[in-house]
C-alpha cells in the first residue's frame, strides 16, 4: 500500500501524446494474432516515459489484451494466462517505479444492462482485466473504474439492477471494482445509495458532480463521504477535468436540395466561415456541452478545488484531453500559482527550473485526443441508450 507520507499523485489516461511512437496496446487487427504479450512491451516504454517524467499515475487501455473476451474468436481467450510471466514482470516494474495503474473498461461494460447476455458479457470483460491485475501482482490501489450504467426508461430500477450485477460478478472482480457518480444519469447521492447496499468503493469525478447533482450535496462533505469507502491503509483516487470552453465545430452534408435552393445556412446559423455556393459541407459552430472535458486543466479551478479538500489524502487522475500533455503544463502552472498545491503532490520551487523546460517543449506544439473519453456525457449516451 501506498506509504501515508507520499506526495499525492497525478495521472493521465493511456494515451502518450507528449512524445510520438507510444503505443498503449497491441493495435493489430485479428488476422494478425496480436496478443496480451506485445501490448505489455509496448506499455513496459510508457513506464519508462513515465519515470523519466516523473508522471506516477497511468490508466491502462481496456484493450491492453486484444479480443481476449471476444465471443467469436477463442483463440484469444487464453491470452491473459499465457501471459503469466510478462503480467508478473511488468507489475514488478510497475511497482519498483512507484507507479499506481488502473483501468476503466469501456463504456459497453454495463452491469445494469436488462439484457442478461450483455451483463454477462460484461462481467466476462471485467474478470479478464481483474486477472490481469492479480497477475501483475499488485495491490488493491489497482482498481478498475465503471458507472452505473444506463437508465433504460427507469431510474430506480436501473440503479437497483446495478446491485444484481454486483452480486453476480466473482470475487476477484468485487475485489478491484469502484463506482464513479456520472454526468448525466447516475449522481454522487446515486453512487452512495449503492455503496451502502454492496460496499463497493466510491470515485469522486470533480466535473461530473458540477453537471448532475440534482440533490444539491455539498461538494466537501460528498467527498468525504466518497474517500470514506475506501478501506484503511488503501489510498483513494478521484477525477479531474475542466470542463470544453470554446465552439463546438461539428461538420454538416449540405444536400443538394439545399445547394439548388441557395440556402445552404439556417437563419442565425453560425458557421466557421462563408459556405460557397457549391459546397457539400459546412462547419457550423455552436456552444459547448459541459459533460466535455478540455485539452487542459484549469490551474485556478484545480487549486480551487484542493484548498477545499486541505486535509484530505487521496491520488488524481487527470482527465484533460491532451493526456500527459496536460500534466507537463498543470505543474509548473501549480508551482507558479498555487505552490501551497503544488507541494501537496511533491513539487517544490527546486523543480522550477525543469518544469520551465517541460512547457518550452510544449511550445513546440502539441494535439489534444478528439476521440471521447469513456467519461464524456456524449460517450456515455451513445452506449447505454
């Protein structure tokens, strides 16, 4: 377990986007036999990109072991045991770096599904990343994040069915398994209602708790509440997102319908720039949805949030959509604005000068991940629907 005098960590989400080459899993399709064993070397470099950044926290991809839980392809189903040796060697790494793993299967994972062959499923998918864990030999700090799930026309009964799904997972499942309050269906006082049913550890998500909290909790008290369900001795996690400030760019077909009319835009429609005569697409923008997460985190916001949680231990995964990038530019804006914040999580003015190097490298330029995260309200929508 994690030593009480640990700085507290801060983590991104399995994609490397500050230094190009990173694979976070074996990408191959099927008929090139990828496997468990390629996708651990490939990540084995990312913990070594991790310790020379000093990056202590990492999500692994939900497809670290390719098909293994596929129905139609059993000659993948054994990967996770064949992989024994590589499990056990990648986790002593892993802990002789010091750096805390998890991973938040997909968003497909539902253990409230009506549909018992879903949940099934499901269950099947969180036992094999589960194993994967046991066999890295780590310790219950590992954990792997889901949601309730989704409503399926009845709140109670959803939320309610999330237990019977609990109930029917194997211990070693139970063991790792932690429940995050969501954005837009299932609130904090959601996710405590089942905690006191089953006991199952709690996530707090800072920008999911701003978007649905619907029994107006107050934010310190749910929180503690949240850190609470975690067993003595065993560090909790929670996460962090600002939330997308800008337009919205989506791309619309402009059919030719519209093109022979000549009202190729709707009135008061704003677009990103003129739409010729001719086209076939335009850009419109739009406001922001607040259930989207931001390239990067907002320094004030964040030091915001840890003066309100002064007093409290627990580790950080960032969920800026510029991954680690977002972490180079988070420290040394913490140093320079809230340096009270900053050495809570074991960053000092000594680190000044190598922190200032990291943000002159990102001037190079860098990208942000548009793919939505599985925490996005959007990505949520589109599977539990």
């Amino acid at each position: 377990m994690t030593d009480p005098a640990r700085p507290m960590r801060l983590g991104f989400p399995v994609k490397v986007m500050g230094k190009p080459g990173f694979k976070s899993n074996d990408t191959r399709r099927w008929q090139k036999n990828p496997h468990l064993k390629c996708s651990l070397e490939e990540v084995s470099k990312i913990l070594d990109y991790l310790a020379k950044e000093k990056l202590d926290m990492y999500r692994l991809s939900s497809d670290l072991a390719p098909y293994a839980t596929h129905p139609d392809m059993p000659q993948f189903h054994d990967m996770v045991a064949e992989s024994d040796a590589e499990l056990a060697a990648f986790g002593k790494k892993a802990r002789e770096l010091d750096i805390r793993l998890s991973f938040h299967p997909s968003q497909y994972v539902l253990l409230n599904s009506p549909d018992a062959a879903l949940t099934e499923k499901s269950i099947w998918d969180l036992s094999s990343q589960a194993e994967m864990l046991d066999r890295m030999g780590l310790d219950d700090e590992a954990v792997m994040i889901t949601h309730v799930g989704g409503v399926y026309d009845d709140h109670d009964a959803s939320r309610a069915r999330w237990i019977e799904g609990w109930e029917k997972c194997p211990e070693h499942v139970r063991r790792r398994l932690v429940l995050e309050n969501d954005d837009i269906r299932f609130s904090a006082a959601d996710a405590l209602w089942i905690h006191e049913r089953t006991g199952v550890r709690l996530v707090f998500d800072y920008q999911h708790f701003w978007c649905l909290n619907p029994e107006r909790l107050d934010m310190r008290q749910t929180f503690e509440k949240f850190l609470a369900t975690w067993p003595e001795g065993v560090r909790p996690k929670m996460h962090f997102s600002s939330p997308r400030t800008e337009m919205r760019e989506v791309k619309q077909k402009i059919t030719a319908k519209q093109r022979a009319s000549g009202k190729t835009t709707k009135k008061g429609e704003l677009t990103k720039a003129p739409v010729k005569a001719n086209a076939r697409v335009k850009t419109v923008l739009r406001p922001p949805i607040w259930t989207g997460h931001a390239d990067f985190t907002n320094p004030f916001e964040f030091a915001t949030f840890m003066r309100m949680a002064e007093g409290l231990v627990f580790d950080v995964m960032m969920e800026g959509k510029s991954k680690d990038v977002s972490l180079l530019k988070l420290r040394p804006d913490l140093l320079r604005f809230a340096p009270d914040v900053a050495a809570r999580f074991g960053i000092y003015p000594e680190d000044a000068a190598e922190l200032a190097a990291d943000e002159v490298e990102l001037d190079g330029g860098v990208d942000a991940d548009e793919t939505p995260d599985v925490d996005e309200g959007d990505a949520m929508l589109e599977a539990a629907e």
